[in-house]
C-alpha cells in the first residue's frame, strides 16, 4: 500500500514512535474490537505480552505505559501528555484499568504485563494482547507489530491496519520510476506527491494540513527552549537546549567556533530542544520517528530562519519532497530501529531534511534524489544502542548531527548538476541489507555498544 505524507508525519506523543506510539495504538484498536465485538462488558482480565525488543527496552521507552494508555481508550495524537503519569500510577496502585475510559477490569501490573526478550519470527517489536473472562477463557488474542514510525501490523493482516488508502495518479516504488514520472510530466517531486495526496482531498487542504503539521513542531522546538530541568529515566541527562538559547540570543562566543557558523548552533539547538521534549514524553510528530523527530524540524526551521520566512505552499513542499524519501526507505527497507537500526531512523531522517530542503531551494529531482542519496549513505550502519533503553544518549545529540548532515548534503547536491555514481535506491537497498545482517544487540536492545560500554551513574 502506497505511503501518504501524513503516515510518515503524525502527531503523537514520545519518548518512542515504534515502542510508545504504535503499542499504544495496537491497545487501542484491541479494546475497541472487544467493545466491536460485543465482549467488552465480558472481560473480566486484560493481558499484556511485549517480545522482544519492546520486552528489551519497554519501561524507557514507556511500552508498558502506552498499552495501558491505549487499553483506556487514548489515541496518540489525543492524549494529554500530562495526564499519562497519574492515569499509569493510578492503574499500578489499583491494580484495576477501566477498558475505554468506561468497562472495569482486574490488571496487575506485575502479573498481567510479561515482558519476553525473545522475539516473534515476524518482526522484533511484537505484542500480544489478550482478554479473559470470569471462567478465565480467552475472549479475544490478539498479536500486533509496530514496524516503525508508529505503524502497525495485525498478525492475519497483510497491510498496515492504520495507513491512509491511496489510490495514486502517479505511482511510484522506486527513485527510478519517481524520476522517470517527473520528467514524463515535467513537474518536481513535490508537486508529484502533492498530485497524489490530492487523490483524497483537495490542494489547498493538503497544504493547510502540512502547514498545521509545522506549527505542532514549531510549538515543540518553543518548548524544548523554554522547558529546563532533568530528563526522566534515570540517567540524569540535563537538558541543554534552554542554556545554548539563551547563550545564542546574548550571541555569547564559544570556544574555537568562527562566528560564520552561527547557522551551526541554531540547527543543533532546533534538533536537541525536539528531542530533549521527545524524551521527556512531550507531545512530538514522528518525522518519519520519534527517535528521529528532530532532524526535520531543525532543517525547516533553519531556512525559515536564514530566508526571513517561508510561505504556506513553500512549508507544504518541503514536507511533500521530504515524503517521497521516506516513503520508499519505508517500503523498501524499514525505518524501524529495532529492525535495521537507527539508520533507517535518523538516516531515513537525515535523507528525508536533505530532499526537502534541496526542493524548496529550488533544486531539480535529479538533485533531490542526490540528497537524499548523500544523506542516507553516510549513516549506513548506524547502530541503535540507547544507553538504559531511553531515547536520550545517543539519540538527542545523534539528531543534531544528522540535521547538520542533511544541510551538507543539499549543500554537495545543489552545487551538482544531479549526476552521480551511487543511486538512492541502491542506498535503500544497502541498508535493508546492512539492517538485517547487523546483531540483534546493536538494534534497539541495548544490549550492545553504548548501552553496555557507559557506565549508568
């Protein structure tokens, strides 16, 4: 099924978009297919069984915490993050969840949450939800995958349970026929995708909808600027990005940095308030990951910055060029880290900033698939290791770099004329096939690199 720009930008909440987002939507669609079904007013227990990753790294990504949020009946992009804390302690104090905000239910938290490390053949991220009765039968069994991105899969079902249906003008599965289809027509990349969400609503909505999408992250960077403090989980992690604001607006000189690479600093500081917010559980847009949500959002917000101002249509075709790349990293690799590492996280990201920016500077697809070649070959290998299973070390200071990689990236392919040796989907193909020969403990287990080498103080 084709991948639409609002799959791969959706409003949610953090730390994680693979172990909060989807699990939480995976609870959600459970209970409802209980009330569906005519069990709800049945069930007397709810089960819970994470594998595998989700098992591995659950409590710092907050699995545990978005099923329940999902068995209450809250959607991702509904929930208020500040709500999610005292509705967690009050269902482990209880030791009972009231299914759909309404239907009662025994649930221990010690008990009825298995955590199994080992995992289903089908994907890493698997999650089993079950539903008993007085007599304790199974009423309903249900598996999900969360595959990345805070996509879904139902175990029986063949496409993501949660993805906009999509009937394009312009089908494309490759770079090549994506290429091929904007000099048939003589039109960009972004014009092209936008051709095609206009399938299902009008131009005008699809821009207003991106444009909506921009003011959710805008509104997150303004936090992460303003929000001081430690970061939740255990490792102390200060968040840094209200210290470098305020040095940036009282242009405090740093050490051994000229002062032409002011633009520098801002694009870290856009990056590191993203995710520092991520991390804390905030209210974050899978840019196509939460693990990756910053990359975007500091390219955009960085040419809004040094171009005075963007329009409307210039914000929406940032995002549509954006969307291309990461529809076919998505359809012909993974931009799960548990599944290929973070290369298909914050790479997929970093490809992603560096299309949509080469396109609203005007470059022509030959350069926007030049990009984004540049910027997803050079975090092939990437691994995910977060150090105690939070989304903070490497995670925040990875999007930073990889924001920076991105503006080089259109940099090199701007001053190009799109000609190049190595293709963006020979690149997607290497990391597919980098990902699945990479150890299980490089991706999204912390069970290797810096998660076992830092010392937790």
């Amino acid at each position: 099924m084709p991948v639409s720009v609002f799959d791969l930008f959706k409003i949610g909440v953090g730390p994680s978009s693979s172990h909060t987002v989807g699990p939480m939507l995976a609870a959600n669609r459970f209970a409802t297919e209980l009330d569906h079904n005519g069990l709800l007013a049945l069930t007397t227990r709810v089960q819970i069984h994470l594998f595998g990753s989700l098992s591995a790294t659950g409590v710092g990504h907050a699995t545990d915490c978005a099923c329940l949020m999902g068995l209450l009946g809250e959607l991702p992009d509904q929930i208020d993050p500040d709500q999610i804390e005292p509705w967690f302690n009050q269902i482990k104090t209880e030791q009972r969840i009231r299914l759909l905000q309404r239907h009662p239910v025994d649930f221990d938290y010690d008990q009825d949450l298995v955590f199994d490390p080992v995992p289903l053949p089908e994907h890493p991220n698997a999650l089993r939800l079950t539903a008993y009765n007085d007599d304790g039968d199974s009423l309903l069994d249900q598996t999900y995958f969360s595959i990345g991105g805070g996509f879904i899969h139902q175990q029986g079902q063949d496409e993501a349970v949660e993805q906009t249906p999509l009937d394009l003008p312009y089908p494309f599965r490759s770079a090549a026929q994506l290429l091929e289809l904007c000099q048939q027509h003589k039109i960009s990349i972004s014009e092209l995708v936008l051709r095609n969400e206009s399938s299902l609503q009008s131009r005008q909505q699809v821009i207003q909808r991106l444009v909506e999408i921009w003011k959710v992250m805008d509104e997150v960077i303004d936090r992460g600027l303003h929000s001081r403090g430690i970061l939740p989980g255990g490792l102390a992690v200060k968040r840094r990005a209200p210290e470098l604001y305020q040095a940036l607006r009282l242009k405090q000189p740093a050490n051994l940095i000229a002062a032409s690479l002011e633009g520098m600093d801002w694009v870290n500081l856009f990056a590191l308030a993203t995710n520092e917010e991520n991390a804390a559980g905030g209210r974050i847009v899978t840019a196509p990951t939460n693990g990756a949500a910053g990359v975007i959002p500091a390219v955009l917000k960085y040419l809004i910055r040094y171009n005075h101002g963007l329009d409307d249509e210039q914000i929406a075709r940032f995002f549509l060029g954006a969307a291309a790349v990461g529809a076919l990293c998505k359809t012909n690799a993974s931009i799960s880290g548990a599944d290929v590492g973070c290369q298909g996280e914050v790479g997929s990201a970093c490809a992603m900033a560096a299309a949509g920016l080469t396109e609203v500077l005007g470059g022509s697809p030959q350069q926007v698939e030049n990009a984004a070649e540049i910027g997803l070959e050079h975090n092939l290998g990437l691994t995910c290791d977060p150090v105690g299973g939070l989304v903070q070390v490497p995670c925040i200071e990875r999007n930073a770099i990889a924001a920076m990689k991105a503006i080089n990236a259109a940099q090199i392919a701007l001053r190009g004329d799109g000609e190049h040796f190595v293709s963006l989907d020979k690149v997607i193909k290497t990391m597919k096939d980098t990902g699945h020969d990479m150890q299980a403990k490089y991706k999204e287990t912390s069970e290797g690199g810096l998660a076992v080498n830092v010392i937790d103080c």
